[in-house]
C-alpha cells in the first residue's frame, strides 16, 4: 500500500509539474501572439 501511495504522489507532483510548464508555453505563446498582432495593427 505504501508503494502504491508514493507512486500516486509522484504521478500528482508529475502531472503538476507538466501543468505548471505547459502553462508557461502557452503563456510565452500568447505574449508572442499578441507582440506580432499589437505591431501588424501599428504598422
């Protein structure tokens, strides 16, 4: 049982860890996104 709880927490802190980074490509995303649409609009 203490396997199975050790391997549940890793899963967790795994699944956190990949959340946590894909949320910060989708935010480098967007800021680029939104710097090329802001300097097409200026131009």
């Amino acid at each position: 049982m203490k396997g199975v709880s050790l391997f549940s927490m890793n899963v967790a802190r795994y699944e956190m860890t990949m959340y946590v980074e894909i949320r910060k490509l989708l935010s480098v995303y967007h800021q680029q996104f939104y710097l090329k649409s802001a300097a097409i609009g200026f131009r």
